[in-house]
C-alpha cells in the first residue's frame, strides 16, 4: 500500500537508464469499482505539454523511482477517454460523498495497491495523517498513528463529485448516490455549490429527484428547478406531490412556471393550477388532492379492492372520505374501521357522519389548530357546496407551525 501524494515528481527514467521527466500525475478509469492507473502524466522538459504514458509502457513503478519500458520518444500517446480522470487533479482535495456515512468529505490523500500486476485506488484518506504526509511531515505522521488509525473509506463506498468532468464519468460516479434516502441526499445538496447541486439532481432519476427538492430548503428548490432544462424540469414536477410542485412552482418567476405547466401532462398541470389558485395562506394553497374517495354505494370488499388499486396515488390511506355521485362528501371512516367491517357490509353503515373538515379558504393557522385538536392524521377540504376538493395532511399542518428543519426531525407518520 502506498499514497498518491507521495508519488507527485517521482524521477522517470526509460530503457536507456536516462531520467526523462517526472511524475506530474496519474490516469485511472471510473470503469471499475478499484480504479485502475491507465497511463502515467509524465512532465518533461522538452515539451510544454506532459506526455500520457500507457501503463503497458511501465516496467517498474516505485515511489522512489518509475522505469519505462521503452524510449520516451518512441511511445506512443495514450489517448485520455471519458471514462477516465487525473487522480491527482481532479480527486484529491476534492468533495466526496460518503454513501456509508451519508455526508459529504473532502479527499486529503488517496491510498493505492498493487493488484495483478497493475496499480488501484483502493481508499480515501480523510484523515489529519494525509495532511502532514503532504506538509512533509510523514514521520511526525508515522508517530500518531501508533496511538490513533489513519480514516480510510473503502473506494466503493464513496462516489466522487467533480466540478469539472464530462457527463458520463459524472454518470458513473454518482449512481450509488440514488441508493441513499433522499432525506440524506437532500442534506449533502445542501452543502454543495449550485453547479453540483444540479450535476448531482441530473444523475438521479425523477422519482428520487422529486423527492429530494421535495427535502430540501424551499430556497433551494426553486434554484434547482430553475437550473434544469426545462422538459426534466417539468417530468420531475409531475413526481411530485401537487401540493409540493404547486408550492415550487409559486416561488418561480411567473413566466418560468408557465412555461413548465405548459410542458407537464394535462391532468397534473390542471391540478396544480387549481392548487394555485387559492391564497397561499389558506387551507386551498397547503392541501393535496391525491386522497381516497369511495363511492357511497361500495361495500367493504369494493372498498379494499379500489385502494389496491388507487393506492399509489394516494398521499395517505389511513383515512378514507365517502362521496356520492355528485362528489359531496358524505363520510369518513379509517383503514382500521375498512379491515374489521364484514366484507359485505355498505360502507355507509360503518362511516363517521360528523367529519371535522375545513373550507377551502380556511386559515392554514386555523387548519392546523384542528388537526392538532383532534389528533387527526389529514383533514377533508370542501367547498362551499360541500363538495370534496382536497385533504391537508399532518405534516402540512406542522409547517405552519413547527420549521421545516424541525419538521424532518419527526417520523413520518402519515406516508
């Protein structure tokens, strides 16, 4: 095991025994899970340019020392691909993402091994040990590590966030970070620069990147959308929460939120624009409409067989409202009261007559005194006809009340 820091200006010598350049850095490709050394960058003082040496060329590879295997001048270029980046400029002291500890760290050092003949990245160092190594003060280094271990994170658990390399190594280093929750996703952005912000959102797909804006600080969100090109912007507005795109969308220049309405599948633009043409403050602006209507005539097997079927659609189940034809609302009842009823049984015979709901222009304030009063999980929202038009959730109900940033410190008990 050896560290790339220690191999900057490395003598390189060829066949003849002549020195011809020193190490400026090393190529390894993104390909692999341990990234293999692909090419060595010697600098040299004949050309302005360092040469890319294929590692096929290399004989011997020492920290002391690196011998080719031919002529300098006679080895052909190795050509750099996409998948391929500069260890030492583009890794070290760079930002990475630890998928393990979801948080974000910076690289100090990179610890390489020999494998098969060939050279791999095999670890990070992030320690304060890496650092004095690079101020030349390994044996001061040497010495605190007999009293505390070097922190190395294992090659694959970290995905590298470069500031300045193409689309497809982008695309291979950050695939594992749509494995983590967005929760965690949403808290690495935040410690990103806009630029990465969006590399990163571009790498995940829609259903992981609506829901994590959905986890970010409102300021952030509008960034992000408005970064994107407009089509993914609008696909991932459609995964969303209505309610939540609706939100987004009212922090966006009027224009620009126009333009994306204009480009989302005609049902979800319509509801959002329903969404925002209510007061911000009222219960309109903070509820959703993806809630479970039953009709008045089902029975409990009906019931159970349209929520297998709806469910996905549905922000909350736990609560299920009964509506007539004409979409008044007529009742309520739980999943509990839906699973104990007899399969036979109307679902009208088992529903709550007296629901506690709101009108649309309801107060938010007033919305969430409710909910809390009550201890409900969702409350119904109607219009003046009574009809059905949307339900607020709980955790809606909390950010009138409770920060967002306190707000994701509680379970989410209602998804």
């Amino acid at each position: 095991m050896f560290f790339a820091s220690r191999l900057q200006n490395t003598k390189v010598f060829d066949l003849s025994g002549r020195q011809v350049g020193t190490l400026q850095d090393l190529l390894v490709s993104l390909q692999h899970e341990y990234p293999p050394v692909t090419a060595l960058v010697v600098k040299t003082p004949r050309r302005k340019q360092p040469k890319k040496v294929p590692w096929s060329q290399v004989l011997s590879f020492e920290e002391s020392e690196i011998f080719l295997s031919g002529y300098l001048e006679r080895i052909e270029e190795h050509t750099q691909t996409e998948q391929e980046m500069w260890l030492l400029k583009e890794i070290l002291d760079k930002q990475i993402v630890d998928t393990e500890g979801r948080k974000l760290i910076r690289v100090q050092d990179v610890q390489l091994a020999r494998v098969n003949g060939n050279i791999r990245v095999m670890a990070v160092d992030i320690s304060t040990h890496a650092i004095l190594r690079r101020l030349g003060l390994a044996f001061l280094s040497e010495r605190l590590s007999s009293r505390k271990a070097p922190h190395f994170i294992d090659w694959s658990n970290v995905n590298l966030v470069p500031g300045k390399v193409s689309q497809i190594n982008l695309k291979v280093s950050l695939e594992k970070l749509g494995l983590l929750h967005p929760a965690d996703i949403a808290d690495i952005m935040h410690e990103l620069s806009p630029e990465q912000r969006r590399a990163v959102l571009q790498s995940l797909d829609h259903e992981v990147a609506a829901d994590t804006i959905e986890e970010m600080a409102p300021s952030e969100q509008a960034t992000a959308l408005a970064a994107m090109e407009s089509e993914r912007a609008s696909d991932i507005l459609e995964e969303m929460a209505p309610d939540n795109a609706a939100d987004l969308l009212a922090d966006l220049p009027q224009e620009k939120a126009r333009e994306l309405l204009d480009l989302m599948e005609k049902e979800e633009a319509h509801e959002i624009r329903r969404l925002l043409a209510y007061p911000e403050t009222s219960a309109g602006g903070i509820m959703t409409t993806e809630y479970m209507a039953i009709p008045a005539t089902a029975t409990a097997r009906e019931a159970i067989e349209l929520i297998r079927k709806e469910e996905p659609e549905a922000e909350t189940i736990y609560y299920l409202y009964v509506v007539d034809e004409e979409g008044h609302l007529m009742g309520v009842f739980s999943l509990r009261d839906l699973i104990v009823a007899p399969p036979e049984a109307k679902v009208t015979s088992f529903m709550i007559t007296n629901v506690i709901k709101v009108d649309a222009m309801t107060p938010q304030e007033e919305v969430a005194r409710l909910i809390a009063k009550y201890n409900l999980l969702a409350i119904p929202v109607v219009d003046q006809g009574n009809h059905l038009l949307g339900i607020v959730t709980v955790d809606d109900a909390i950010d009138v009340v409770i920060p967002t940033a306190w707000k994701k410190r509680f379970p989410r008990i209602y998804s």
